[in-house]
C-alpha cells in the first residue's frame, strides 16, 4: 500500500492559515482572542476544537483532514498511548487561569506558513500565555517521546 503523500494538503493549511492571518492577524498570539499562541520558541498552543473547525474552513477541507495532515507530517503532536491529541490544561495569563482543551502545532509549521503565504519577516515572539506548572508533569507524558514544551512555557 502506498504511503499518502500529503504536501499538497499542507500547502493548502498554510496558504489557509495565512490569508487568515493576513485578514485579521488577533487570530495568532493574542491570548485570550487568539485560537493559537506561541508558548515558546518550538511551539504553538492551540484552542480545540476551533481550531481544527476554522483551519477546515480557510483550507477548505474537513476537520478530520486537517488533523489528519497535521499529525501525519508531525506538524501536530498527537499522545500515541491515548491516541489523542488534545489535552485539557490550565493556562493563564494576565493574571488569571483558564481551563482549556489544548493541542500543540509544531512553531515551524506556522511560521513557515505566515513567511511564505503572509509576507512576515521575522518568527512571532513567545506570547504571554503560560501554561500552569502543576500540568507539566502531564503534558511531560503526553508529549511522550517527543520534546516537550521547555520551561518558558510554563508559570
């Protein structure tokens, strides 16, 4: 059986992600208005499900390929031992916690997508959003083999 190639559905998030970014740029890094923001250097943290509904829609495809794609090219971090990828956590920032269900984007994917589809120079910096330390511990075992989100990250 061949393997899928799935080029031509990334390329399609990422042109999606940045005409949106584009149109209204709040969509990425401002908490509290933003359905993904970046928690530190190598990744985004992003709101679930909306995000999934809304990169469907400026992608034109379904949620389910848009998680499909994302995960199968690593782009998405996905918790193999719970066959998931979302995650509850409580986040905070300006000095208030919030309970969120979270999934985490690869900074790369998005970054890649605003510089070659949005015209944006430099990588957005880390956002204020800070994800609580009594979570490290789970999100430690979530992410599994893959690196976890580093101490920045965290409040």
């Amino acid at each position: 059986m061949p393997l899928k190639d799935y080029q031509d559905a990334l390329t399609r998030l990422q042109k999606g992600l940045a005409q949106a970014y584009k149109d209204s740029p709040q969509i990425l890094n401002v908490p509290g208005q933003s359905v993904a923001c970046k928690v530190e250097p190598d990744y985004y943290l992003a709101l679930e499900p909306v995000f999934l509904i809304l990169m469907a829609r400026w992608a034109v495809s379904f949620p389910e390929a848009v998680l499909e794609t994302l995960s199968h090219t690593g782009n998405a971090i996905v918790c193999k031992p719970l066959s998931t990828h979302i995650i509850p956590l409580t986040v905070s920032w300006g000095g208030q916690d919030y309970e969120v269900q979270a999934m985490f984007l690869q900074a790369d994917f998005v970054e890649r997508a605003l510089k070659l589809y949005a015209g944006v120079a430099a990588p957005l910096p880390v956002s204020e959003l800070r994800i609580r330390e009594d979570d490290r511990a789970a999100l430690e075992a979530f992410f599994g083999e893959s690196t976890p989100p580093k101490k920045l990250a965290y409040l």
